[in-house]
C-alpha cells in the first residue's frame, strides 16, 4: 500500500529549520541574549496562577490587543495578534493571497515570507533590491510593472540588517494602490524608521512585529499587525478559532508592563552589535554590512563554510547564509561575553 498522497511538491520540500546546537555560544538565531528581570517573571506567575485554563481563551485578544493600541497609539480596530509575527504573515497571505494571486519580494531577505506564500499556494513574483540591499525606484517600477497582490518589505532587512526608507515604501505603496504593502519590522526597534505613520494615509500598508526580540519574548510566540481596520477585518476571517491562548496573551501583557526593562536590554544589544561591526571592519579582507538590527551580516575572507566549521569547532555557533548572499555569514549581537568569544574564535580562525 502507498499511503495518503499529499499536494504536490510537500515530499520535495525540505522542513525550515535553524540549526539547533548544544554549544556555549549560540548566535545564529537573532534572540535577545538576556531574559526580562525576575520580577517579569514572578508577575507572570502570579498571571497565570489566576487563568481559567478550563475556559477558552478571549478569542478578540481584547487585553493584549488594547495594551499593544495603546503602546502605538493606534487604534484598536486596527490592531491584530497572534501566535508569532509568521502567523500574522500567513494569516495575511490566507486573506490577501492564494491560489491565482501572488506576492512579491525583494531578495535576498527574509526566507520565510516566499516559504509562506508557497504554504498558501501564492505564486511568489522574486525581485532585487538596489545597491547596498536598499529599496529605491527601480524596485517600486519592477513592482508596478508585476502588480503583485501582496508585496514584502522587511526593514530592517534579515539577512542584511539595513533599515529601508520610509520614502521608499510611501512610493511603494502609491504606485500600488491595489496591493497589500507588508512592512516587516520585526528589529525596527534596533534602528531604523517604522513606517506605521504611514498607515493613516495609506490604507493598504500594514506593519507587522513581534515580541521575540524587542521583548525578549521568543519563547511565547507573540507577534502583532498595526494596520487599517479593514486589513484587521479581513484577517480575522480567515484566522483560526481561539487562536492565542491565554498563556501568551498573558505573557504579552505582563511584558508590556516592563517595557523600560526592555529598552535597557535593547541599549546593551545595540553596543554589542556596533562593537562586532567595528571589530570586523578591522580585519583585513573581510566585508561587513552595516546594520540597524540585531545582528551583522559579514563575508570573512576566505570560504564561509571553512569559517563557520571554525567557529562550531571553538563552541560559537553562528548561520551560514551562503545560500542567500555569497559568501556570508550572520552572526547575532550577544552578550558582552557572548561576543567576546565570537571575536576570539574569529581570531583564531583567521589565524
């Protein structure tokens, strides 16, 4: 017997994953290196302690939602979460793409937007970003002429960290009045200039963020959409039923509340990141991009692959991004420790 048959092209396909390894130095992933203080997580306990887990969670997200509106101010019609900022993407794409539809994309940048879209049978339209991975006139003439249905913008951009213009989107969005205008700004609170001003006036962009960073929440999946209520409306059509639980919506909340604790972290992230970029810029050969993110996209001299077994073999793992941009390797700001040994295994690699 052959058993069930799934869609075409699911057996081919190989699982997204990040590398998971059992090393004192992880920094391939982009998660904040320190955890909110231990009063984030005695209030949280006290939160959940008080759940009626035996009840469905507020399936309108009504506390979560109205905290995040107001953190925007926002309005809350036009505010969304859910289980991570790549449900909100897919929750956009079941809304706005499909069979027969597509979505654009400027590469290289986020893998997961295209994956999405293929998870959603969209047809993904590919294409370029200008000269430092920047978003200019040539990509919204590109996108004008494909008139995708939905077009992905991540700023600041992953794997490249820089920080698009807002200018750029508001003509990307002008040219494309029809088109659903996503702005990924999952490390905008790194650098770089949020386009959610943008939303008042141009009712088909919305901003999509997550919690995993900001608010060192990558453990509770929180992401959220900043939007027109009518881009909300559409969303919550097609999401699943009771699709937050209320675990994370407690979780978010409770972070919420610690936002100036957040913020400290933030600062440390920030002068960690800036440090690798400047250490770098001083070895010989090498090319390192400049970043509004949490993490710095760098080409070692040398075969990247023969780097970053280097770096495994000396505990500190970082990701190979070859396959995206040629020859490069990402690596997240860590801690101060976190990022001396990074240096240090840099050292020696390079000899």
């Amino acid at each position: 017997m052959s058993g069930a048959l799934p869609r075409l092209g699911v057996r081919e396909t190989a699982p997204y994953v990040s590398p998971q390894l059992d090393v004192p130095v992880r920094l391939n992933t982009n998660e904040c290196p320190y955890p909110l203080p231990e009063s984030f997580s005695r209030e949280l306990a006290a939160a959940v302690r008080d759940l009626p887990l035996h009840r469905y969670p507020d399936g309108a997200m009504r506390g979560l939602r109205g905290e995040i509106a107001t953190l925007h101010a926002h309005p809350l019609d036009g505010t969304w979460a859910a289980t991570g900022s790549n449900e909100i993407l897919i929750e956009l794409l079941l809304a706005y793409g499909g069979p027969g539809r597509s979505a654009m994309t400027f590469e290289p940048t986020y893998l997961l937007h295209s994956r999405l879209a293929w998870i959603t049978h969209t047809e993904v339209v590919r294409g370029s970003l200008g000269t430092g991975f920047t978003l200019g006139d040539e990509q919204v003439d590109a996108a004008a002429a494909a008139q995708p249905d939905i077009v992905f913008v991540c700023s600041p951009n992953n794997p490249t960290g820089n920080a698009q213009s807002v200018e750029a989107v508001r003509r990307l969005a002008g040219a494309l009045p029809a088109t659903l205008v996503v702005v990924d700004e999952a490390y905008i609170e790194f650098g770089g200039e949020t386009a959610l001003p943008l939303v008042a006036g141009h009712p088909n962009v919305a901003v999509v963020r997550t919690f995993s960073k900001a608010f060192a929440l990558a453990g509770a999946r929180i992401g959220y959409l900043l939007a027109d209520p009518a881009v909300v409306r559409d969303v919550e059509v097609v999401r699943l039923p009771y699709h937050m639980s209320s675990l994370t919506q407690a979780a978010g909340t409770t972070a919420l509340r610690h936002r100036d604790d957040a913020l400290r972290l933030l600062a440390a992230i920030r002068d960690q990141r800036d440090r690798i970029v400047a250490e770098l810029g001083n070895v010989s050969g090498m090319t390192v991009y400049p970043s509004d993110a949490n993490f710095v996209l760098f080409v070692p001299p040398g075969d990247a692959a023969v780097v970053w077994q280097g770096l495994l073999d000396r505990g500190v793992l970082v990701r190979d991004l070859t396959a995206v941009v040629p020859n490069a390797l990402r690596v997240t700001a860590g801690t101060e420790g976190e990022t001396d040994a990074f240096l240090q295994a840099m050292k020696e690699v390079l000899g």
